[in-house]
C-alpha cells in the first residue's frame, strides 16, 4: 500500500480537526490509507513547534522552508483564507506532491481566480486536488445526491440553501477571528459558512446558477462594513428556470451550526435539515407523501462502522472526506475538485460585488 507521507500548512484550530480525521481513518474503515505525518509549517515558531510535538509530526518549519521539500507526497493548506491560493501554487509545483487538500475558500480576488482556472484547465499537472466543502461527505446528504440522481424529481423550480451559525454575536469570538473578518470575498459569512451552502446547492442543482441580487445585515463596529455578517443571494438557474435562495449567517441566536436545504421540483421535492444528520426526506407527487431514509453513519458499500444506526455528525463527515481524498474509494461520493471549488467562489464573489451595491443603495 502506498505511503502518503503529508505535510500541513497551518497548525491552527481547523488543522487540530484535520489531524484527528487522519488519525480516526483506522477506526472506521477496513483499508484505511497508509500515511505519516512528515511536516507541519506555519508562520508562528511556537506553535507550529507545540502542534508537532502534541500530534507527532516528524518535524516543523517556516512555509518558505517547507515548499523546498522533496519527500512530501500529500499536502493540506489549512492556513488563514488569504494565503490559500499562493499555498496551493507552491505546493502544486512540488515534484514530489500528488495529492493536495484545500481548505475553502479556494482564493480571495478575481486575479487569482483567473490564475487558479489556469490550473485546473492544465490536465497536465499531475496533482489531485480536492476542496474542503466535507458536509458533500455528511451520509444524509451523500444518500440524497444519489437518490436524486436515481429518481425522477423532474425540474427544479425553486429551493432554498442556508448555513447560520451565531458565535460572532460575541465580542471575544470575534476579537479571537480577526483574519476570517477581512472584506469579502476574502472574508465575511458568504466565504466562510454560506460557501458550504452554495457547494452543496452546485451539487444537487449544478453549475451556472446565477446572481441576481444580494443583501447584507449585522453591523459591529469591529467589523468591516465589506465583511457580511449576514447576506442572502437570490438566483436564478437558466437553465431550467429555476429560482432560490441561499444565505450565510453569524449572527443567528439561539443556533450553533444548522445547515439546511430545501428543493422544490416538478414531480416531487427533497430536504435536510443537519438538526437531524441521520436523515433526508423526500416527496413524489405520485405518490402524495412525505417520507424520510434514515442514513444514520451509513457509508456502505465503503464502510458501515461504528452502525448505519448511529447519528453522524461534521468530524464524521470530515474523516470520510479524508478516507475518499487518500484512497478515491468511493465512486458514488460527490468529490469536490478545483472546478467545484472554483464554481463556489465565482458565486462568492459575486456576492461579495452585489453586497457593495446594495451597500451603495442603502448607505450601509
């Protein structure tokens, strides 16, 4: 079995959970992908020293020192959103890097976009690129894209794609996410949460939905006015016709994380709501009922540990990313590539310009 020998690129909370994904690969799958932890690099000597030590990494090192590697084949770019394209171009130039992880967002302007289509259009660079959207992972909404894709819903009309999260209502969560409040598209609620809404809303709907407003609430005077607490897209698919919404928030009280999604066809309709993660429901006008398939932690045929009847949950979902990134064993997985993580950040983007208008007409 081949030996991924990986390197981090960021010793921070997000890589704490990337570590223990790894490390839980052996527990929950029969063939678990073989792999040593090589190299971790971030800019702060003490911590990148501290994640080795408390995690085993062999050694520890400045970026710069890092990208000069010659016996890394896996990299993951886990560091602060601005530094995630000029991360993934060193590391794509690496001789010896097969594979590479990306956290999202994948870039944070429109010259890097561009430079980024460059290499996903060049077929020729020998890498495995896949981006951090996990929650495609979740068992209930990997059953859901399947089942779509096996049953005839007939064509969308309109839906519905949220993610809310509330902690930024507090001052010192804030004070601790200085680098995830920068301007959008490089920052704010779109990037950072609502990004995983709209991938999934790529995956069940596909691509070039487009932006036909957006609008942006919450104001801190500790937040920049670019970075959105709160937005909301309006959209409109050419080609079906359909039309939705998807929303990103920080600043929802009362709710931790909750991601849910609503699709509304022609012959029928599909939900999930992350409340209940062992479940999706769905609806046929044939038959005039709503019904639920429970998923629980069902990943078969790859995998049915610890039981299809356990709720799964978002490390759950993570170590399943890892385990399809490693070993592309699971065929019926949605994989998000480059492309994908390319599509999402177009409609980032584009969000973030419809904010500025919106801004511009409301004197926000």
């Amino acid at each position: 079995m081949e030996q991924n020998r990986i390197g981090f690129i960021g010793a921070g909370g997000i890589a704490k959970s990337h570590v223990f994904a790894l490390n839980s690969l052996r527990y929950f799958y029969p063939d678990p992908p073989a792999f040593s932890l090589a190299a971790v690099a971030s800019a702060r000597e003490e911590s990148r020293s501290a994640f080795a030590r408390e995690f085993g990494f062999e050694r520890h090192m400045p970026a710069e020192e890092f990208f000069g590697l010659d016996d890394i084949s896996t990299v993951l770019i886990l560091g602060p959103n601005s530094v995630h394209y000029p991360h993934l171009e060193a590391a794509a130039g690496m001789d010896s890097v097969k594979r590479i992880y990306l956290e999202k967002p994948v870039c944070s302007d429109k010259t890097e976009e561009n430079r980024l289509h460059e290499i996903a259009g060049n077929k020729n660079h020998g890498k495995k690129i896949q981006v951090g959207f996990q929650f495609l992972m979740a068992p209930a909404v990997r059953e859901a894209l399947i089942f779509k894709k096996e049953n005839d819903f007939g064509r969308p009309i309109h839906f519905s794609f949220t993610l809310k999260h509330s902690d930024y209502l507090k001052s010192s969560y804030r004070d601790k996410r200085r680098t995830r409040l920068t301007p959008a598209p490089d920052g704010g609620a779109m990037a950072d949460l609502g990004s995983h809404a709209i991938s999934l809303m790529v995956a069940f709907l596909g691509n070039g939905i487009e932006i036909v407003s957006a609008l942006q609430s919450g104001s801190y005077p500790d937040v920049p006015a670019g970075s959105d607490l709160y937005s909301e897209i309006s959209l409109f698919d050419p080609k079906t016709g359909a039309v939705g919404n998807v929303s990103g928030s920080r600043v929802s009280s009362g709710i931790g994380d909750m991601m849910a999604l609503e699709i509304y066809f022609e012959n029928g309709a599909l939900r999930y709501n992350s409340y209940y993660p062992d479940r999706f429901e769905y609806f046929f006008e044939s038959s005039g009922d709503w019904s639920t398939r429970f998923t629980g932690s069902n990943y078969t045929p790859v995998t049915s540990f610890p039981s299809g009847h356990v709720p799964s949950g978002w490390l759950r979902a993570l170590i399943h990313a890892h385990y399809v990134f490693l070993s592309g064993n699971d065929p019926a997985a949605f994989v998000p590539g480059l492309d994908h993580g390319l599509e999402v950040q177009r409609l980032v983007r584009e969000t973030a310009e419809n904010m500025e208008k919106f801004r511009q007409r409301t004197g926000k």
